[in-house]
C-alpha cells in the first residue's frame, strides 16, 4: 500500500468532519507541503478525534510550530 493511501485511511475518523477536512488537506495541501509540514500532519493523525477537533475548532493549540501550521491550514479548509 502507497504512502498516500495508508494516509488516507488514517484520515478516516469517527466524526465526518474530521474526515472531510483531513482528506481534503491530504488531497490539496500534503504533497506541496515541506517535509516537517508532512510530518506534523502525520503526528496529528496520531492525536484522538476529541484532540484533533478541540484544535481545530481553537479550544487548544498544538505545542510544535509545524502542527499549529496545519490545523491552520486545516481551518482555512473549513
């Protein structure tokens, strides 16, 4: 299985709109983005549905410069 695809499937969530904005920063922003960029979004792939929407909605922050960067570009998405 390609990278791509295996990012696709962690990108499948327990909430839809985790889902949608996940795959779609997959599909429009991933392979332009710098290799920490990648890398942060992999590592948010790591975090819990309730992490991940608590950040994107602004109730919290990510602690790396990099992760603040994608759910940022993550809520411009929305």
């Amino acid at each position: 299985m390609s990278e791509l695809a295996q990012l696709k499937w962690r990108c499948r969530r327990g909430m839809k709109e985790l889902d949608v904005l996940l795959e779609g920063y997959l599909q429009t922003h991933y392979l332009e983005a710098s290799p920490a960029e990648q890398g942060a979004f992999r590592d948010l792939l790591e975090q819990q549905d309730p992490v991940l929407f608590a950040y994107i909605v602004g109730r919290e922050r990510p602690a790396s410069e990099e992760e603040r960067r994608v759910i940022d570009t993550l809520r411009r998405a929305s």
